[in-house]
C-alpha cells in the first residue's frame, strides 16, 4: 500500500515518535509515503553530535 501520509505536531527537536517502537507502521512505508511535520520544526537547522542521527535518518 503507497501513497499514504501520516501527520503529527510540532517535534519541539525530539525525534523519538518517529522510531520503530513508537512508529511501527514505517516499516511499511516506501518513497510513495509522506510524513508531514505541522508546527515549528526547526529540527533540520539545529544540527549537533547529539542530532546528527536525526539528520542522517531524515534525508
């Protein structure tokens, strides 16, 4: 199943919601898939050794 886009709020720079634990259905999601991030995501420009990994999982 493609094309499908999941929403959620601001991330206030923590990235856990989006791992397998807590995100399980991106297991299934392809390139068709969207995540769209509403609020104040400032998460790609505050970019430290602490958040390097988001970064790197992001792109």
């Amino acid at each position: 199943m493609a094309g499908r886009i999941y929403v959620t709020g601001d991330c206030h720079g923590s990235f856990s919601r989006f791992s397998v634990k807590d995100f399980r259905l991106q297991k299934d999601m392809d390139k068709e898939d969207y995540v769209i991030i509403c609020g104040d995501f400032g998460g790609i420009w505050h970019i430290d050794a602490e958040n390097r990994q988001e970064k790197y999982w992001l792109e």
